[in-house]
C-alpha cells in the first residue's frame, strides 16, 4: 500500500520524472508572482510573516540548545537582528540518527511523499522565502522570488525525482531459483533494502540559500538520511523558514522532525568538526576553494558533493547579430551584480577583431561597444536597481575598488542610489581589457561584477586558452560567438574534453549564466569548478546502500 503523501503528489513526480527523462520545458511552481496563482493577499501574508520574523529568536524546538546567535546583517541596510537557535553539534546527530530507522520503514514512495509535501508547503510560502533571499542575499525582488523561490523549488523536485527514479530501480524482494541438473534447484528468497548512508550535512551560501541548498537537502532526505543544514552566517533566516517547514511536515506525519535539523554558526573550527564527525556522511558544499579543499583533504571516507570557484568564459569569434550579442552579454555581466557562480568572467576576443555583417569591428571597439550596451542597459535606476540588487559583502565591494589595478578599465563601475533602501551599496560592473598574457589579472576568480575583455591572438588561440583555464581552474559556463560551424565544432570538441557546458550565439532571452531545473545540468562534475551534477543520478546514488538478507526456501 503505497503512502498517501506520495498519492497525493503523484502528478507532481511523474511530471518531474518525465522532465527529467526528456529534458524538455516543464515546472511544476509557477515562476510569477501572480496574485491568481499565489492568492490576493500572498505577497501581502508574506511580507508580515518575514517582518514577524525581524527582531525575535526564530523558534526551531531542536535538540540540544542552548542559548542563540545572531550573525545576518541585510545588503539592504534593513535591520534583521534575527536570533537562531546554537544547538550543541553531537545532539542533532545523534537525534538525526535515532529518527532514521523511521525514516527508512515508510520506503521509497513514502520518503517522495513526504519531501514532495515539504516543497508544496514552501511553495506556498513563496513570496516569505523570497523576501527573506532578497533581504539577506542582496538579490533584486524578481530574482529572489523566482531564482529563491519557485527554481529553487524545482531543483528540490528534481533532486527528489532522481532519488525515486534510483531507489525504485532497487526490488523490495525476490525468489532466486538456480537450475542444478537433475538435482533439485536451489532456492532462495531475498530481500534488499534500501538505507541512507549516514547524517548528511548540507553547507549553504550566501548568496543562493535555497537554490543551492535544496538540492543536497532533498536528494539527502528522499534516500533516506539524516540531514543537518548548515546554513552561510549571513543568510539563514531563508534555511530556517524552510527548515521549520520540513520539520512540521514530518511531524505532522508522525514522524521524527529532527530528520531535518539546523546547526547556525559562525566560527569555521566548528564546522569542520561537525563535517569530520564520524557519523556524517555525506556533505553539499557551494563556495569558496579555501573550505572546499579543505573538504576534498580532511573528509576522506565520506562523500562530498562541492561547487567552487570558477573563471568562466566566453570565445567571440563572429556573430550575425552584434547589437543583440551586445544586449545579451551586457545583462549577463549585470545579473546580481556579477554575484553569481555563473557569471562570465573572461571574454576573448581575437586581436584582429570580429566578423559582422557590418565588416570586421576591431578588438579595442568590441571591448568599448560592450561598454557601452552595459552602460546603456543599467541607465535607467529602476531597471539598474532591479537587475543589480545589492553587494552583499565587503570582500565584494573591496575588489570592485581594487579592480583597476588588473586592466584598462573600459567601463568603471558606478554607484546606484537605491531609491527604497539608501543604504544599498549598488553598483555596476567594471569592464577592463587586457591581454591574453596578463593572466595573474583574470585567470583567477574575481567574484562580483568584474569582468574582462581579453586580447587574443586569434579565434584558435582561444578557443586552446578557453579549454586550459576551465581545465586549470574550472568553470561552470563558457559560451561563443561564432557564424562559422569550424569554429562551433572546434568549440564543441573543446568543451567535450574540458566537461563544461556550452552556450552557442545567445542573443535572446537566455542568457549564459541561468541554468533550467530538468533540462540544464548544472556543472558536470568533470572540471575544478565542481565535483557533481546538479542533478543526475550520480547525484543521488552514493546516498544510500542497498543492505540485503537471503535464506533457503
């Protein structure tokens, strides 16, 4: 008898799991926030239960707690003085592990169920989630609602497909029947089950809290494991609102809510302990190479799941549309300030210049034409607010500063009066040229809105320095411009063998640096950049064991 969390959402998984098998459009959140798909007072309601959140300790009832902290401070200048609970690390595991024979009894059907109704109630809590990404992360309104929200959403739905689509790959029993000549066969009756790994820790970022957190915490969840979310010091209250959201539908179904649990710290020393403990098994980390490494060096044994740094690129070698090429680079570069581990980074551009209908543009002109169509694009304040959002930290702002130090600057960056919150830092991105030579300049990861126009000494040289940085130091996109299919199939080849993710002349509404829940694998796990796919079943798969018991019959 199959569960009747996981009857309810069946319509929902099995879109999930056809999006997935064909990799096509499909989500099952509604990206907009429409007052006749979220309800009339939704942006209303959310609004109040994130303001009633400002100023209070955030109730969780978790195990081991004692006393609380606060770390967030808003990109927005908002006052947040949020309070979390500081639980004790070993009480949360060992409540983590005591729920798990629990968690493995209801099944497969019972766990997609479950983390299926987790994410129907989020997505009901949209437009709270949402004000809490934006006012914590800096992301503009727009991008925290569909990218905090609704695609967060999706990539959870995604991460729980796949672990259904592999748990149920896995037989519950059957009867083993070997021939033996004219001797009786032999018989045996087998059982398999499927058990979680161990407690998952998931490490958040700061600035996608939920895009790049419910991934881990759902794939952990749906195969079976224990999940502690750690969320990043200055962007919790999004983790937390979600995770008082898994713990009340567990509970609410008669199981352990400390299944799903948070650890808020601000100290690295004691995360690294909680990631070393023995009883941890599995770990989601989005961020920085220093603590990635250090992941990758000291948690041997265990399996770890990291998206770091990265220098993405992009190759110009021609295009039959340069206006539109412009337009598409500019809001590429613009998108939250650059704070994404998408944004382009290097674009190389041939010292002889690029092909267009309208003749050949020189490399100085493409660099200032770029320029220009950045410029042009943020112009106006609203538009430039929405799309930029805030910095959201110091480190960030230093290396907008810093930046001319590295090229000639070619755009520099402004600062934007935020006609809402005055103490926004907005800013634009800094444009520099340099040439390909310069690599201590942009052949390192310089995250914010800094980017570089890169002289190369022709399409093959860069197409050859493309493929050796993202091979060197890993990327999550590159993109070209090129009207001649020799170059696309040189591109091509050189993309296969360095795994990264292509994009071919976008000129319209996609842009390079957005990634699709179903359709689009996020990283392929074959460069520095990350170590996994986010999502495939690779994702999923090394979290769970199949245990099995067998007798004669």
């Amino acid at each position: 008898m199959s569960h009747p969390l996981f009857d309810k959402h069946r319509a929902t998984l099995d879109g999930a799991l056809n999006a997935i098998r064909t990799r096509g459009y499909w989500s099952a959140y509604p990206e907009m926030p429409s007052p006749k798909v979220y309800g009339e007072t939704a942006q209303e309601d959310g609004k109040k239960a994130f303001d009633a959140c400002l100023g209070q300790t955030f109730s969780l009832n978790q195990p081991g707690q004692s006393g609380s902290v606060a770390t967030e401070a808003s990109p927005y200048g908002v006052a947040l003085n949020v309070s979390y609970p500081k639980c004790d690390a070993q009480a949360l595991i060992d409540a983590g592990l005591a729920a798990m024979p629990g968690w493995q009894k209801i099944g497969a059907e019972g766990r997609a169920g479950v983390c299926l109704e987790i994410l129907d109630r989020i997505n009901k809590k949209s437009f709270e989630v949402a004000t809490a990404v934006m006012m914590t992360t800096g992301q503009g309104w727009m991008m925290a609602f569909q990218a905090g929200g609704p695609h967060a959403q999706d990539r959870g739905l995604e991460a729980v497909a796949y672990a259904y689509k592999e748990q149920a790959e896995v037989p519950a029993e059957t009867t083993w029947e070997k021939p033996q000549g004219k001797n009786p066969p032999l018989v045996m009756k087998k059982h398999f089950e499927v058990v979680g790994r161990g407690v998952a820790l998931v490490v958040g970022c700061g600035t996608f809290p939920t895009w790049n957190t419910y991934p881990g915490l759902f794939a952990a969840l749906a195969t079976g494991n224990a999940v502690v979310v750690k969320p990043h010091p200055n962007a919790i209250l999004p983790a937390a609102i979600s995770v008082r959201i898994a713990r009340e539908v567990l509970a609410e179904n008669g199981l352990d809510a400390n299944l799903v649990t948070m650890f808020v710290t601000d100290v690295p020393a004691e995360t690294q302990a909680l990631a070393k403990h023995p009883a941890v098994q599995s770990i989601d980390f989005t961020g920085g190479n220093a603590f990635g490494n250090w992941l990758y060096e000291n948690c041997r044994g265990k399996q770890v799941y990291a998206e770091l740094a990265g220098v993405n690129n992009i190759v110009i070698d021609s295009t039959d549309n340069y206006k539109a090429m412009l337009r598409n680079l500019a809001f590429t570069l613009s998108l939250y300030a650059g704070q994404m581990c998408t944004t382009t980074q290097a674009i190389f551009v041939p010292a002889g210049g690029v092909d267009t209908p309208d003749g050949k543009v020189p490399f100085d002109q493409v660099a200032a034409d770029l320029g220009a169509a950045v410029d042009k694009f943020l112009s106006d304040p609203a538009v430039a607010t929405a799309v930029l959002g805030a910095i959201r930290s110091p480190e960030t702002l230093a290396r907008i500063e810093s930046a001319p130090k590295w090229g000639e600057v070619v755009l520099a960056s402004k600062k934007i009066d935020h006609p809402e919150f005055p103490k926004a830092e907005v800013r634009t991105p800094v444009l520099l040229k340099c040439d390909a030579s310069n690599e201590a300049a942009w052949m390192e990861e310089r995250f914010g809105p800094i980017a570089f126009v890169v002289k190369v000494v022709d399409t093959a040289a860069a197409i050859a320095l493309s493929e050796r940085v993202v091979n060197t130091h890993g990327a999550l996109t590159v993109g070209l411009y090129s009207t001649r299919q020799d170059v696309i199939d040189a591109m091509t080849a050189a993309t296969m063998r360095s795994k990264v993710a292509l994009s071919i002349n976008l000129t319209g509404g996609v842009f390079v640096n957005q990634s699709a829940a179903y359709s689009d694998y996020h990283g392929t796990g074959g460069n520095p950049a990350a170590n996994a796919s986010y999502a495939d079943s690779a994702f999923v798969a090394n979290r769970f064991r199949v245990v099995q018991r067998r007798y004669h019959v």
